[in-house]
C-alpha cells in the first residue's frame, strides 16, 4: 500500500494531539514531521506537548519544528480556558526527551514539501501564520503540495471566539487571508462540520476498558475541554475538530463538499477573522476551496475510537 505523506502544522491543544495520535494510529499515512505555531498555547508549550504525545505514542522518530509565537498583525491570544495552562488539559505527561530539530518551522514545511513535488498533504490545525511565511518565503510550495486541509473558519455556523470568527482564524486572519488566496489546493473542515463531531464521556468510558497509556491520556485531556463545553456552550462532552481534518486525509469520504469562494474579514471591528463563502456568486470570483459542509459525525467518531483502540494495543505490546 503507497501511504499518503503528511505534515502538520499545529497548536497542539487538545484535540490537536487526538489528531496526531490519530495519525499515529492510521495504517494509510506517514507523518513526515510536525511543525508548531502559537495559538491554543505558546510555541514552547506546543512544541513539548508534540514531542510528548509522540514519546507517548512511542513515535519520537517524528522531527517536530517550532515556528512563531506571534501571529502577523494581531497581538498574541492563546486558550487556556479551551486548553489549560499547559494546552493539555488535566493531562501530565513526561517532560520529552527529544528536542525540537534546529530549523524554524518556515523552513523545515518548505523543505519537506520542496523535496516530494506532489506527495505531501499539508494537514494546517491550528493558526496559518507559519503557512502563510513559508508561501511567501519560498512560493514554489504553492505548486508542489499536494494537498492543504485547514481546519478553520465558520461558515454557516456561529463563530466560537467571536459571534462570527472561529478560533484558527481569528488568532491570525493576515494569515488566512494569504494562504486562502495563495492558490494551494485547499481543503476547508469549518465549524459547520466540526461541531457535529462530538466525543462523549461515554465514549471516553469505552477507551479507558483498555489497560493503556493512550485512553488514560485521552480522558485526562478531555475532561478539562469537556468542562468548558459544558459551562460555555452546554455540549455535553466536547468537539474534536481537528481529528475529523486529519481523518479527511484517508477518508474524505466521511464529509460532502461544495467549491466555493472563500474570504476573511481582516477590516477590524465585530467582523475580524469572519470566514465567509460567497454562496450566490454575487464577487463573480472564481472558486478557490473545496468547503466541507456536510459530515456522517457518529461515523467519524467511531472511527476514532477504533484507532485509537488499536493504537492504545499497539503500544502496550
């Protein structure tokens, strides 16, 4: 079987480390390397929390880059309340032992990328700004990526950092901006479709039957993300938006899309990092994203439990 190549770019919270557990756990791809970017927490606490979700995964060969801890344009604005002090939630893992490598995320995506013309699927979680550089950095990426899915933007559905503005976005519109109208071939995952995928402490209850660091990781995590689900948008259990982006890499079967012109707000006011597509075509713009607009939820999910069933076996072998 060819496995689909992948790289992150992330602002491992949450459920950005279930997605990169989620990758660990999936036979169809290889994670070329993970870069980090300011946003649910800073870069220094993302970068350690992506090289102790691999160690935890027993995949510490992983080379992971620190990109900026800042966004382009706006001043920082990071999630503990989402994500916790640390961006793990009540999770405790072992401080890693792997160091993040030398170079800056910037150059480490356009290196990476550069040397597998057409191989490498660009999986973006979290804020765009390491993206958007590297675009303008080195702009044969452009070209050469194979794929970008960017979990960001709320496009029929209300914002969850403003009435209107999706956290990934708002962090750094500059940088959604730029890379919206780069020209890469990209995929959208929106709110529109990540808050269906709801991962309940029922769910959670199901994991932890297995005697493995893994479950233990996942319901520590989650019960921090799960208490502000419930105090702040009375969800019962808590969304995991960025699993269902990375699950799209080998299973786009999972969402329906639509091609759309998609544009940010970047003007300021209410209406900064608003993630809108142009449904009637009234810009006469070409469109410049696949938007995934509809998703079989419960489908995701239990995928995402078996995987990591398997995935929690795997390690305790």
């Amino acid at each position: 079987m060819n496995l689909k190549r992948i790289l992150f770019d992330t602002d491992p919270g949450i459920d950005d480390a279930l997605a990169i557990l989620l990758a660990l756990a999936s036979p169809e791809l290889e994670v070329d390397g993970i870069s980090v970017i300011n946003g649910n927490c800073s870069v220094d606490n993302g970068a350690a929390n992506a090289l102790a979700v691999l160690e935890l995964a027993k995949a510490n060969h992983i080379p992971v880059a620190r990109g900026f801890d800042l966004p382009l344009v706006q001043p920082s604005l990071l999630a503990p309340e989402t994500h916790g002090n640390t961006g793990l939630g009540y999770a405790k893992l072992p401080a890693p032992k792997t160091k993040p490598v030398a170079q800056h995320s910037v150059d480490f995506l356009a290196e990476k990328i550069l040397s597998a013309p057409g191989e490498i699927t660009l999986v973006c979680i979290g804020p765009l700004t390491n993206v958007a550089v590297a675009i303008r950095k080195e702009p044969r990426i452009v070209q050469a990526v194979k794929d970008v899915i960017i979990m960001g933007g709320a496009i029929r559905h209300q914002g969850n950092t403003t009435p209107v503005a999706e956290f990934n976005v708002y962090v750094d519109p500059h940088a959604a901006h730029m890379v919206y109208h780069s020209g890469m071939p990209i995929t959208l995952v929106p709110l529109d479709v990540t808050y269906q995928c709801i991962l309940t402490p029922d769910d959670v209850r199901r994991l932890q039957k297995i005697k493995s660091p893994i479950p233990q990781f996942v319901a520590d995590s989650t019960r921090f993300y799960m208490e502000f689900h419930d105090e702040f948008q009375k969800i019962e259990g808590c969304v995991i938006n960025d699993p269902l982006a990375l699950a799209l890499t080998f299973a786009p079967e999972l969402c329906d899309y639509e091609e759309h012109y998609v544009d940010v707000d970047i003007s300021g006011g209410v209406s900064m990092g608003n993630t809108y597509a142009d449904f009637y075509k009234m810009t006469k713009n070409a469109a410049n994203m696949k938007v995934a607009l509809g998703v079989r939820a419960r489908d995701f999910v239990e995928l995402f439990l078996e995987r990591m069933e398997q995935l929690s076996k795997k390690i305790s072998e």
